[in-house]
C-alpha cells in the first residue's frame, strides 16, 4: 500500500505484526458463532470480470445487488428469494420493490449493506466506487464486480451468476432462450440494407452514443449503421452541424434526460433532416436499453423493428 | 480575570477535547440502521446480531468519524497558517490551488483508468495537490521582486485556473457513470473511509500541526507585518516557506482522501478568532480540536439527515456554519 513508502522498513514489520495480532483478536471476537456451525462443504467458486476469483463455501443465500441490471439477472435466474437488498432504482420485475433498498444507484449505504449481513453482494463495474468494492471485501464480504461490454458478456454473466447462486439449470435456461432470441433478430434482418442511426442520450450538449459502447453494440447488432460508430470514446459529443452533414436515416432520443413530447418537439426544429421529415424519430426507455440483462432482447426486438420494419411485417 | 496565554490554551483545550469526545460518541452511536447498542453493550452477549453491530461500530461508523476528525482538524489548523501567512482573511487551505490540483489527479484517475489500475485516486489526488503547490511556489520564488502576500495569492489563483481547465477538458471525454464519480469525489465522501486512510491522513495532520504549533508565536509576529518579524529576530522567508509548506503538505493529505470539503478550512478559524482572540498559540489547538468537532458533528448529519439518502457533507458545514459565523459577526 503507497503508504509504506513512507514508513521506515523495520518498522513496518513490527507494525504489520501488530495488526495481524488487533485483527485475530477481533475476528475470534466477531464470529465464534459462525465457526460453530455447521456447514456442508460446498465450495462454489467463479470469476468476476475484473478477473478476479470469487469464492463462497456454500451458494450465495443472501445477495445484494448494486445495479437494476443484476436485479433483473437474479430474478431471471428465479434467485429473487435470495435478493435481501438492491438500490433504489432497481424497479424490475414488480417483485424487486419487495426488497429492501440500500439507497440509490451508485451511492448506496454502506452501513445498510453490513446490516443485510450478504453473503455476495453484486455490483457493476461502472456504476460502483472503487472504494466500495475493496471495503466490502476487506470486511469478508464477496463482491463480484460485473462489466458487460456487449451481448455476449451478458451470457457469460448470467452463467457465472448460475453458478454462485446455484441456480445453474435456470442460466443455462435463460442462456438458450437469449441466443434463441437473438438468432431470430439475426435471421429477420439478414441481407437487408441497413439504415444510419443517431442515438442521442443527451439533449444539451448533444451526447451520441459511440460504437465502443454497449448500446452501440446493440446497434450494430440489431443491423444500424450507427453515424457515431468510429468515435475514439464510448460516448462522444456532437454538434448539430455534424449531424446535418451526416443525415441520419434514423434518429433515436433516450428518455432519460427529456418527456417524451420534448424529445420529439427539440429534434422537429431540424426540417432539414431527413429522419425529421420522414417521421422517424424514436423515443426509447432508458430501464430496458441501457441495462445490460436478459431484458435487452426485447430492447433488440424494438430496435430491429425500428430498423427494418419490413422485416417484423405484422406487430407481434 | 485575565489568564495567561498557558492557562487559556489548557482552558479552551479542555473544553474542545471534551466536546470532540461527545460529538465522536455520539456519531459512532447514531447510524441509518437502528440497532440497539446500550442494549448490546451491557448485555455482553456473543450473538451473530452482536458481531455484526460490533462490525457496523467499528468497521463502519468508527473510521469514518475519525477520518471526519482527522479531515477537520488538518483543514482547520492549516486554514490558520495560510490565513496568517497572507494576512489575508479571505485565504483558505486551498489557497495555493491544492485543491484544483488534487481535483485534477482524481479526476485523470476516474477517467483514464476507471480507478482500478495504477495506484488509485488518491495518490494520484496527493500527486496533483504536491505538482499545484511546487508550481505555485515556483512562481513566488522566481518572482524575486514585489509583494509577497499578493504574488501567492495571484499564482495561486492562476495555477488553481489552470488546474480547472485542465480538468474541465478531461471531464469532457468522460461518460455519465464516470461524470457522477467526479461528483461524489469533489462533494466531498467520507462513507467508505478505513483504518489505514486514518493512518495516513493522521500521521500528516498530526506531523504538521506539532510543526507548525511549534511557530506559532513566529506566526503571531509575521502577522504583525514583515519588518516587525525581521526586527525581533524572525527569519521571514524562511519561515514563512515552512509554514506554507507544512500547510500544503497537510492539506494535501487531508484531500486526497476526502475530496474537496469546502468551508471549514476558512470559517473555523475566524470562528475561534471571534472567540478566543487572535493570538496563534490559543488559536491553533482550539482550530485543531474545533474543526474535528465540527466536521464529525457535519458528517454525522450528513449521513442521517435525509435518510436514505446522503447528503455532501460540504453542504452541511456550509449550511450550519455559515448562520453561526454571521451571528457571530453581528454580535461582535
């Protein structure tokens, strides 16, 4: 730790071995009880995606999540019953506002985290302090860090979860059933010429989503030539100058920042976009885009069906 | 009744110290979970509540109070040095651009490496805070001639401009996750604190407040001016550049592992001047035990407040401080 570089070396053994000595003396104070139960020893055992192993000595029993994505996740996995705490803005399925919330996205309490006594807590890459993670940890609570760039990282997630919340029937499930899905998106546009896409998910300044995003993922594979695709950064700034230049066939606007009518009503203003006069301006919720869980299948559905309307002829 | 300056700092001292302790129990005692502590105390049962209560105390609420205490403290005692040395009431520990420094290595840290490569934000803040005060003080000594008061006062301004931009230009590549950890970082967060950022943070407020305790009667007469210093035997320049540097290198400590905490490094000590008078040998441990009072009293209202959610605690010292200082203000 940087810190040493500033203690002298033989002090630093003396030190150290003191700790070690404060901190036995408090673990044997802490858990006595939890040493005498007894356990069937069922290690589980994966690999979150900053590499690192996690190891429990039996299933995860008592879980918190940090991000709505691994709410869903969890309940996808039928693991809701192990849910004890998740954030505040964890509002899918219904069932998530059963479960105690440990405060909002990002900024959740620590306190309340102890207090929940989990046994795993989940948490995104992104949207979790780096502190958090090395605190919970250094207090003996797992934390498995999530970080899904693109579809197929959240296969690999729902599987690894399977196996820590031994729920492994139910991933490999779900697992089928979202390649299915997509395979279906992907024959339905094969061979179609692909429109150019916008996506904006900030009004003021313009914020495009970029190619080296998840969303931009999702776009390339729901068959969009996203006009931001060759940005250096997940999620560039635009002028409406480019945008002019550019023309996109399709303008998509996330609902986070603006109602819908505004959204629409800001982007009318440009007659000179094609998007503009042919009507194609689409609104799209943030809960089911941005998420990267077994949901956004039904996001790719939407998107593919915004692309090429000709291929989903009927509404299903 | 008229005390001499010893008998006034063990009076006030007392006082302080006996207040820090209530606010440090009391903090470590209120939580947003409700558990029964008096209870758990004397009953002296070894129940799996117990152990997670005892965890929550002194693995939770414990450090973070003391990082509070600590953080106030070191912000305090060097609001004094850089307020004295300027003579100038309006200077603060950020003064030399500590602060945009240290907001700029957090930020490139947050942005370029999501945190979890190199050594992390808080030496990279450290590092940005040490690279803002050489830069500063480079300018100040390259500049032989003028004023000295108002050339560290200007460098500090620009460098502190310069810091902003800088950092301004990173947050423009930066996403909305890592925009939001810019935030919390510059609100101030003292919510995930342990014991070893105590340690540290401690050693440089502890290390420099001793240190610069040591000059506070060469404090009081660089305040008196200059010339008045040199005549009675004060080494100005060089006393002067100790003072800064031992304020500098504590206030440096103290943001890289808390943010940027607005407001006690300026209001504290003017508070404790108000009353207890301008004399630095009183001022400094009344600032020191002062300030930690009050920033563990602040981060405890920050945390309970608006449950469930938790307020910056620069907002709170603002808010409850700032009507205190101005009633002061009046009366006096």
């Amino acid at each position: 730790m940087w810190f040493r570089l500033f203690s002298k070396p033989e002090l630093q053994g003396g030190a150290d071995r003191f700790s070690v000595l404060i901190l036995s003396a408090l673990v044997a104070l802490l858990f006595p009880v939890a040493e005498a139960e007894t356990r069937e020893p069922v290690r589980v055992c994966t690999v979150d995606h900053l590499s690192r192993e996690i190891c429990l000595s039996r299933p995860a029993g008592r879980v918190v999540s940090l991000a709505p994505s691994l709410t869903e996740i969890v309940f996808a996995l039928s693991g809701g019953n192990l849910l004890v705490g998740r954030t505040a803005r964890c509002n899918h399925p219904l069932e998530a506002s059963h479960v105690p919330a440990v405060g909002p996205y990002m900024s959740p309490d620590p306190e309340r985290i102890i207090d929940l006594k989990p046994d795993l807590v989940l948490a995104p890459k992104d949207g979790t302090k780096k502190r958090m993670v090395t605190r919970l940890t250094d207090l003996g609570i797992p934390v498995f860090v999530e970080d899904c760039r693109n579809l197929d990282d959240i296969s690999d997630l729902i599987q690894r979860l399977g196996r820590i919340l031994d729920r492994e029937r139910e991933a490999a499930r779900t697992i089928e059933q979202f390649d299915q899905q997509r395979k279906l998106v992907r024959e339905r546009i094969q061979a179609r010429k692909k429109p150019s896409v916008l996506f904006a998910v900030g009004s003021s300044p313009l914020v495009v989503v970029g190619g080296k995003s998840f969303l931009g993922c999702l776009i390339r594979e729901a068959g969009g030539i996203n006009v931001a695709e060759n940005e250096r950064i997940p999620f560039p700034k635009l002028s409406i100058e480019e945008v002019i230049t550019k023309d996109p066939d399709i303008i998509l606007v996330l609902d986070k920042e603006l109602p819908k009518e505004r959204c629409i009503e800001t982007w009318s203003r440009h007659r000179s976009l094609k998007a503009v006069r042919e009507g194609r301006i689409h609104v799209m919720n943030a809960d089911l885009l941005a998420r990267p869980s077994p949901r956004i299948v039904d996001g790719l559905r939407q998107l593919a069906r915004i692309f090429h309307p000709s291929a989903f002829p009927r509404d299903e | 009744m008229r005390l001499n300056v010893l008998s006034r700092t063990m009076v006030v001292s007392m006082m302080f110290l006996g207040l820090l302790t209530v606010t440090t129990a009391v903090a470590v005692m209120v939580g947003t979970t409700s558990q029964d502590i008096i209870a758990l105390l004397f009953s002296g049962a070894e129940t799996e509540q117990a152990g997670r209560t005892w965890m929550i105390l002194l693995e939770y609420r414990l450090p973070r109070t003391l990082l509070a205490v600590v953080v106030g403290a070191g912000l305090a005692v060097s609001g004094v040095v850089f307020q004295g040395v300027t003579r100038n009431p309006l200077a603060e520990p950020y003064l030399m651009g500590i602060s945009a420094g240290a907001a700029l290595g957090a930020v490139i840290s947050i942005t370029l490496s999501g945190e979890y490569q190199f050594f992390g934000t808080s030496v990279a803040a450290f590092l940005g805070g040490l690279v803002s005060v050489a830069l500063v003080y480079g300018l100040v000594s390259v500049r032989k001639k003028g004023d000295y008061v108002n050339t560290v006062i200007l460098a500090g301004v620009i460098v502190a401009a310069l810091m902003n931009a800088l950092m301004l230009l990173v947050m423009s590549v930066s996403s909305s996750h890592e925009l939001q950890r810019i935030l919390f970082w510059l609100m101030g967060d003292f919510s995930l604190a342990d014991y070893q950022e105590v340690q540290v943070a401690g050693l440089f407020v502890a290390g420099g407040s001793i240190f610069i305790y040591a000059q506070a009667n060469r404090l009081n007469l660089l305040i008196a001016g200059d010339e008045t210093a040199a005549y009675l035997g004060v080494h100005v320049a060089r006393t002067r550049t100790l003072l800064i540097i031992a304020g500098s290198l504590v206030t440096g400590a103290v943001v890289s592992v808390a943010g940027t905490v607005g407001f006690v490094g300026l209001v504290i000590p003017h508070v404790m001047r108000l009353l207890f008078g301008p004399d630095n040998r009183v001022l400094l441990p009344a600032c020191f035990l002062g300030g930690a009072s009050f920033l563990a009293a602040a981060d405890c209202i920050a945390r309970t407040a608006a449950y469930p959610l938790e307020l910056p605690v620069g907002v709170v010292t603002a808010l409850t401080g700032a009507p205190f200082f101005l009633y002061l203000l009046i009366r006096k």
